[in-house]
C-alpha cells in the first residue's frame, strides 16, 4: 500500500518527435569564411495522455546566417513522456515546465550538433538552458495577463 502523500517521477520514453534540416544555400555557402550569426528559439508544451501521464515536447528551432544568408535551419522536437503522480498544482507545473525540459535538453542539444555537422559545417553545440529562469519569466506573463 502506497502513501497518498508519495510523488512519482518516471520516465516511460524520449524520442525524436520532428525534425528537419536545411542548407538553403549550400554549396555556395561553403565557399564564403564561415562566421555564423546563430539563433536558437525553445517552444515548450504538454499535453495530458492520461491520469498522471505526460507528453512535454520540446521543440528548438536553430538559424545560421553568414553574410546575410541562410546557412542552415534546424527544427526539431524532442519528445518524452513522463508519469508525474503525487505532486499538487503548485509543483506540478514546476516539473512539466522545468524538470522534464531539463531531461529533454541534452537529446536535443545532440540532435542539433549531429545533424548540424552531417550538413558540412562545423560543429555546434548548444549553450545550456535555464528553464527554470524561462519558466519564471512565462508565469510572470500568465499572472500579468491574468490581471
């Protein structure tokens, strides 16, 4: 018998949901001196699959310009699902926006570097991520939007 008051974390599966990778303006592009302008943006959502079980996906999307050109585009989606059972809606929304991002991330930031250095160029390994700080900031503009 188990206490109502336990939290439960698992893990039932990560997977690449999405992804895609374009050389818009390859090869020419190789020919230029390769000093990349990049940008990355994170989208994150869940979805509910069934009572205490999560979908969190993770989705990046990372642009490289070099002399004001495309060099390449990276969209993927990192996917997990999760149990989360015990936790109360104030922690709940903790794990599902801070902790399985957390999880999620380091697929992610290796699906990027592999499929970036597969395209020809050079390496590229992402910054690391503080979620909890973009969590923070997006409760900030729930609650302001709310008011």
């Amino acid at each position: 018998m188990t206490d109502q008051n336990e939290q439960e974390f698992g893990i039932h599966s990560i997977y690449l949901k999405d992804v895609s990778f374009e050389a818009p303006n390859s090869p020419e592009i190789f020919k230029t001196q390769f000093q990349p302008e990049i940008e990355m943006n994170l989208n994150l959502e869940t979805h509910v699959l069934e009572d205490n079980v999560y979908e969190v996906v993770l989705s990046v999307t990372v642009t490289a310009k070099a002399n004001d050109k495309s060099a390449f585009l990276v969209e993927l989606q990192q996917a997990g699902v999760f149990t989360l059972r015990g936790f109360n809606d104030e922690n709940l929304g903790p794990m599902l926006g801070i902790y399985c991002p957390n999880v999620l991330f380091p697929y992610a930031r290796e699906s990027v570097a592999s499929l970036v250095s597969k395209g020809g160029f050079p390496q590229l390994l992402l910054e690391p991520v503080n979620f909890e700080s973009l969590y923070s900031q997006h409760v900030q503009e729930q609650q302001g939007s709310v008011q």
